[in-house]
C-alpha cells in the first residue's frame, strides 16, 4: 500500500474534523425542528440522570478503551509499547471517525503502525486480524441477538420515530451480506490461500471495465500474501486472546449504552437483554452510513431503537451517548494528531 505523505496528510488534515461534526449538527437541527415533543423542558431532562449508572458508562467506555490499547499490543506480539499502543488506538479511532463508516481508517492503521516501527507486513497482518476478528464478532452476535429476542431485535413500525418501515431491516441484511463476504475473503486470503485470492483479483481486473483498477488489484494481492506470511507463525494461545479481548471490548461497548439508558429508566432483565441486542443490530445497520463516524445515521438510529425505552428523553440521550462514544476520539485526535503528523512527516526534512 502505497502511502505518500501528501496523501496522509491530506487524509488527515485536521479541517476535516469538522465535516462529521457539522453533519451531526445539522441532523440535531433537523431532528429539533421537525420534533414537536423536543422543547427546552425535555432538553432539561438529560440533566436528571441518575448518578450510579453514568458512572458505570463511563467505566465501561474506560474497559473498551483498555481491551484496544491490550488487544493491538497483544496482537502486535508486544512489539509497541503500553504507550506507543495508547497513540496508535486514539490515532486509529480518530482516522475512523473522520472517514464514512463504509471506508473506515485501514489504511491510515496501518501507516500508523509502520510509524511506530512495525515492518509493513506485519502492520498489515494485525489490521486484517483486527477487522476480521471484529466482523466475526458481528457475524455471530447478530443471528444470536436476533433468535433470543425472537424477533423484537428490530424496533416495532409503530414505535418508529421517522417511520422507517423495514428499511431498517434491508439495511441490516445488506450491511451484514457485505460484512459476511468481505470477512470470507479476508479471511480466506489471509488464513488460507492468500495466491488464490490474489489470482482472481487479477483474473477480474483483467477484463475491460476493470483495467483501471488491476494495478491496485496486484498491490492488494502481494500485500495479503505478506500478512498471511505473518499470520501463520501465530500460535493457538495467541488467537484465544485476541478472540476473548475481541469479546471483551464489543462487551463493554455495548453494556455503556445499556448503563446510560438505564440511568433515565427502569429496566428489567429481559429490557436489558433487548438493549443490548438492538445495539449490536444498530451498529450493523451503521456500518453502511457513508458518512464520517455515521454521523446522523447514527443519531436516527438511535431514534428508532430506543424511542419505545426512553420516551421523552430519547433525544438527550442520544446525544449524551454520541457526546460519549464518539467525540472524545474525535477531540483528541484534533488536538494531538495534527502535530504528530507535522513531526512524523516534516520534522526530518527540515533537518
């Protein structure tokens, strides 16, 4: 992969920070206009949240944080440091956040690894594992959440805020199909039989309507033939601990949200259960938004899963969990990132 470093740069330029956010802004203003039960009296009600459960959300948001910083050093076989994987997970979050959901920031993980001297095989090896294991999370949650709410994983057409109908639903199944296929070729390219897939990826950009890309396609190729080289030298212990991190972490993202809207309603058990199948469906559906960080896809989301949950308090909360889980990476990114690329890129050309 081919990285210069006017495209990271432009990649990371710290000005688009406020595209998603702007995005979000105009999804609030929308949603606050359009809304008649949304007044300056149920804004006020984000404030009566109950203590104890916002401060499990925010030990669950530090638990998610830990299982990153824990699985890329562990999946790194503890060649970056504690601190050197605290930069690479908020760098690799904030890359995530200014980039649609659809694209996410791969390549900018790996370019941060490499800066951090990792050789550009096994920087690629530990992104592929990193999102293959993530999606195989997904892949197996999904139907489980599904099968054990019998069904009420998708909200109800009467309870919709925006009366998506079963859009929601055709979203979810064509978020999951990409997620299945994409995970299979990872999967079989890195683990398997990395030549084959790059054969077909050759076989493929060999036809007319294809040729442009058949350089990319070559590149891609021999770059899953390096991380496969990486991958294969793992022992069994070595993937137990990713796979369990890996749980861990999309865990402890989950249970925040179950906390936080626990701080505004009763919940038995089986709401629990329910909250926390819904959000693993939510995040799916999310993953198609072609916006940056799903910025407003997001925020109707939410709308539509937890209307029934939150009633009037719906929208606060929705912003108290996007102001949680998605602009603190987003803030320390505008902040940090900006003079780690100055110096990773210029500082010895000047010299």
């Amino acid at each position: 992969m081919d990285l210069s470093k006017k495209e990271v740069f432009k990649t990371l330029n710290p000005n688009k920070v406020w595209i998603p956010i702007g995005i979000g802004l105009a999804i609030v203003v929308y949603i606050f206009y359009s809304d008649p039960d949304i007044t300056a009296d149920s804004l006020k009600k984000i404030f009566e949240a109950a203590w104890l459960p916002v401060a499990v959300t925010v030990v669950f948001i530090l638990f998610r944080g830990v299982g990153y910083v824990y699985r890329i050093r562990t999946l790194s076989l503890e060649e970056l440091t504690w601190t050197g994987s605290i930069y690479v997970i908020i760098l690799w979050e904030f890359a995530s956040s200014v980039t649609p959901s659809v694209v996410g920031g791969t390549g900018v993980a790996i370019f941060i690894l490499m800066k951090h001297g990792l050789p550009f095989g096994k920087a690629l090896a530990y992104v592929f594992l990193t999102a293959i294991f993530d999606n195989l999370f997904f892949l197996v949650a999904a139907p489980l959440a599904i099968f054990f709410t019998d069904g009420q994983a998708f909200p109800e057409a009467a309870d919709m805020e925006f009366k998506m109908g079963n859009s929601l639903e055709y979203l979810f199944y064509l978020s999951y199909g990409l997620i299945a296929l994409y995970t299979a070729i990872m999967s079989y390219g890195v683990l398997i039989r990395p030549r084959a897939v790059k054969w077909v990826f050759i076989k493929i950009t060999g036809l007319r309507w294809f040729k442009k890309w058949r350089i990319a396609a070559v590149e891609q190729g021999n770059e899953m033939i390096l991380a496969s080289r990486q991958v294969k030298k793992m022992v069994r212990s070595y993937w137990v601990k990713i796979a369990a991190v890996t749980v861990f972490i999309w865990f402890a993202r989950y249970l925040m949200l179950n906390s936080l809207v626990a701080a505004y309603a009763d919940l038995s058990l089986s709401d629990h259960l329910l909250i926390f199948a819904r959000h693993i469906i939510m995040w799916i559906v999310m993953l198609v938004s072609p916006t940056p960080g799903s910025s407003g896809m997001a925020e109707i989301a939410f709308q539509e899963f937890y209307q029934g949950f939150l009633g009037e308090y719906t929208f606060g909360v929705s912003l108290f969990w996007r102001l949680l889980s998605y602009y603190p990476y987003l803030i320390l990114g505008a902040i940090f990132l900006p003079r780690w690329v100055r110096r990773a890129f210029f500082k010895k050309e000047k010299e």
